[in-house]
C-alpha cells in the first residue's frame, strides 16, 4: 500500500517538474527516473527488512550457542 502511494507521489511530482520544463523528451526521462528511482528505494527497504530478519535471527542462535556452550562448560 505505501509503495504505490509512494510510487503515485514520485510520479505526480516528476510530471509537474516536467511540465516546468517544457520538452516532452525530458518530461520522459524525468518521469522514467522517477519511477526507477522509487523502484529502487522499495527494493532497498525490502532488503533492508530482510537483512534485520536475518540478523534477528542470527541473533537468537547466537544466544541459544552462547547458553548451550555455558551449560556444557558447567559440567
């Protein structure tokens, strides 16, 4: 859902710098780097919230080694 709201509010905002410009080549360029760019941003949060899973849980093994090593030291 925020990816298209933020897909819609790149786009909208390329279209009016676009428009300030005046060539219908660059509006197109403009609106095509937009969109890549807004692209590019969801696939690096999505990557991000993929690399913070992975860390959690490498986090949560890294604990349960940590108490398996202690429990076995203990003996």
């Amino acid at each position: 859902m925020s990816k298209s709201i933020a897909l819609s509010l790149v786009f909208a905002a390329s279209l009016g710098l676009a428009a300030c410009s005046g060539g219908s080549e660059n509006a197109a360029n403009v609106a095509d780097n937009a969109a890549e760019n807004a692209a590019n941003a969801a696939d690096n949060a999505m990557m991000a919230a993929e690399n913070a899973a992975a860390n959690a849980s490498n986090a949560a093994d890294n604990a349960a080694n940590a108490a398996d090593n202690a429990a076995a030291n203990a003996m």
